[in-house]
C-alpha cells in the first residue's frame, strides 16, 4: 500500500461556527464540505463531512513555498510530485452531534484546530472542542487561525496572544499557530507543511480487520432495469487490519428483521467484498486510513438512505458480540457550564457507541461505574470509549464518556 492511494493521515477539522472551517477545508481538497450536496454524496463524503487531498511538492522551489495540492506549482509553474494522501473530517458544530465525533477518535490521527482572529478567543465551542481534544488525548494538534485578512496586523497579534494563552497549561499547549488568509491561499504552503511534519499512526494491519460503517446507500438510479442492479454500498473507516476485494464479510449488529415496529430483531448479514473505492479510484486492498467505500452483494433496499450506519464490518465469526447490556466506567468532563452530578437510575441517556448513537437507560450505579440498558443493540469491544449525552435543563448535553468493562 504506498503513501499516495490511502490516506494516511486522517485529520479531524474542528473549532467553532463561521470560524471558516469549511472554506479552509476546501482550500486545503478543492472539495466542499457540505453535507447536504448530492455531488459531494457521490463523492462519499460522510456525515462528518469527509474529503481527501493529495499534498504534493515541487521539486524546484524551496520549502515551505514547494507544498501545494494543485497538480502544478503556483510559484513557478511546474509540476507538483505528489507525497502522501491525507484525509480531512469536517465535525458538525451541534453538540447532540459531538457524540459522533468522540466516538471517531480511534479514526482521528490528527487535529486541525480553526481559531478565527476576527473574534475574542475563546468562543464557546472553542472551548468545548479544546476539551474534547484533551479528553481524548489528542496530541497532534495544528492550529490554523483564519481571517486574519478582515482584522489587520494589531488585531492578528492580539489574537495570537489569546491563543496562546488559551492553549497554556493543556496538552496542545506546544502546538503550531499558522496563521492563514484562507481566500487569498496565504500560508496555505506553511499549514501543508505542517501537516506533512505530523507524526505518522501506526496502523495495526495484521489485527482481525474491523470498519465503522459511517455511510450506507444505493447507487442505483430509481427505475432501473432489475437485471442491472448493482449491490448495495457501505461507506466506512477502518480501524484496525485489512480487506482485500473478495473477502467474505459480516455486518453486525445487521438488519433489523423484526415484523413487531415495537421490537428488535437484529440479524448479522454476511457477503462478499465486490469492489473497493477510496474515494477516487478503485482499490484491491484497503488499510486504515480514509474512508473506504465498499460495494457489496447486498439488496440495495437494506442499505438505503445510510440504513446500515453504526454498524461494524468484519470477516465472518471475528466481530464482537451484538449487546444490549453493558456495563461502563463513567468519566466526566470538567465543564463549568454544568453541575457535577452522578448518574442516576433510570436515567435516560444518548450514547455515541463507535458510529452508532443509541438510547440507554441507567439500571444500575455504583459510585463510577454503571449498569445499562441500550434500545438497540450494538458491537462494542472492551476497552472503547462512549460519548454520554445527559438531559441537563431540557437539554442534551455532552457530560463525560464511558469505558465499556
Ligand atoms: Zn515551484
């Protein structure tokens, strides 16, 4: 597998609302991250919003000017070598959507943290995403601070001050501030750079392979000759072995087979690996890294409209078991927006368990750890983290995690 056609790097954008998110990941993948485009659909970009870049490097020009995504180098004109294939997850900025984010943190490698120079720092969901990044121990951290063309030098400075004395004292404390004027692609060469310097994961290729399912749909256009349909597609990260085309795989916990609407009745579904995507071009083997796209042997009607997300893909018999029972250790996070308070019984929760999210209900409390009960069931292995969303005020909000016992 070489550098170029799987990402290796998956670098999760975060910061708060109009900070430019969006228009820098663009920037950085000519791709636009808006989830509700159909061509950006068709280009398998996820619910977290999910776009690839190649970083590519002159070989005349001097560093950092060499670095640009662009096939031919904006300086001189020449051609660009490519380097290695990144991955940039785009989070939603709703906090009921956090859950997910946290979730995916054994598919983010990296952080790119947008801090906009335009406003005082921080701003609340910059603050609220400083924490997440320390909860989930996130280290790799660069810090892009935007719009510093709309504020003029005075205020960058001032900005940059801010900043840095936000991140003092937290495990992104040393992380680089570059600053960039997103439109006019200033310094966009210097945040490649960056990115290249990060330190490379290391993936566990010879582990049993395991995929979120974080997509789930039909490439079939409606009315289509019968003869001619083509098996369902799941859209997924993988976290840890590899799939090769041809493989027979299960999904778990499955369909839901159940007549009753008011029961479950989940079945595992096995198939074969048809074809392999990353995205832009089809591959026979797939590693972590990215997001894969899977073509199957499946009824295009189960897969539909992202029906199979929260799922898990493995080879056959090697997933864990399917629970509605489980029990956690519970941390919270320090928030000083929120009392502290235990969990209680009966209490009802929103949990992020790998791409699902799922209601749960408190049986059982002991000091931290907890007993609960899940509406739907869902394969988790010891040892992973579980967002937990609390009903505070009339309001779900993100109050800690859980360690599956
Ligand atoms: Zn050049």
């Amino acid at each position: 597998m070489d550098d170029i056609k799987q990402s290796v790097l998956n670098i999760e954008t975060l910061g708060h609302i109009d900070h430019g998110k969006t228009s820098l990941t663009k920037a950085l993948t000519g791709v636009w991250t808006d989830k509700h485009s159909e061509s950006i659909k068709r280009n398998m970009t996820i619910k977290l919003g999910y776009a690839d870049t190649v970083i590519k490097k002159c070989e005349k020009c001097p560093e950092p000017e060499a670095y640009t995504v662009s096939d031919t180098c904006p300086k001189c004109g020449g051609p660009a070598k490519p380097v290695i294939r990144v991955s940039f997850l785009d989070a939603p900025g709703h906090e009921t959507l956090m859950a997910t984010a946290i979730a995916g943190a054994s598919v983010i490698d990296a952080v790119l943290f947008v801090i906009a120079a335009n406003e005082p720092c921080p701003m609340p969901q910059t603050k609220e995403h400083l924490m997440i990044i320390n909860l989930l121990g996130l280290k790799n951290v660069i810090i892009a601070q935007t719009k510093i063309d709309i504020v003029g030098k005075e205020k960058a400075l001032e900005s940059y001050r801010q900043i840095k004395a936000f991140v003092k004292g937290t495990v992104i404390e040393d992380a680089p501030i570059v600053p960039v004027m997103t439109n006019k692609g200033v310094n966009i060469d210097v945040l490649l750079q960056s990115i290249l310097e990060l330190p490379r994961p290391k993936r566990d290729v010879d582990a049993d392979p395991l995929m979120y399912v974080v997509r789930s749909f039909d490439v079939n256009k409606p009315g289509a000759d019968t003869s001619k349909l083509v098996g369902g597609v799941i859209g997924g990260t993988i976290v840890k072995g590899e799939f090769k085309k041809g493989d027979e795989i299960e999904i778990r916990p499955g369909i839901n087979v159940s007549k009753d609407a008011k029961k479950d009745d989940y079945k595992p579904v096995i198939t074969t690996i048809r074809a392999m995507n990353n995205g832009t071009e089809d591959i026979d083997e797939a590693i972590p890294g990215g997001l894969i796209g899977i073509s199957t042997g499946i009824d295009p009607t189960f897969v539909k409209a992202d029906n199979l997300v929260g799922n898990v893909v493995g080879h056959t018999g090697k997933l864990p078991e399917a629970k509605s029972l489980i029990s956690i250790k519970y941390s919270r996070i320090a928030r000083d927006d929120i009392p502290e308070q235990s969990l209680h019984e009966g209490e009802a929760l929103i949990m992020g368990v790998g791409t699902a999210t799922v209601v749960g209900y408190v049986k059982k409390t002991k000091k931290d750890k907890a007993d609960i009960e899940l509406k739907h069931k869902v394969c988790i292995d010891k040892g992973e983290k579980i967002a937990i969303l609390r009903n505070i005020s009339q309001r779900w909000r993100l109050t800690g995690y859980g360690m599956l016992q």
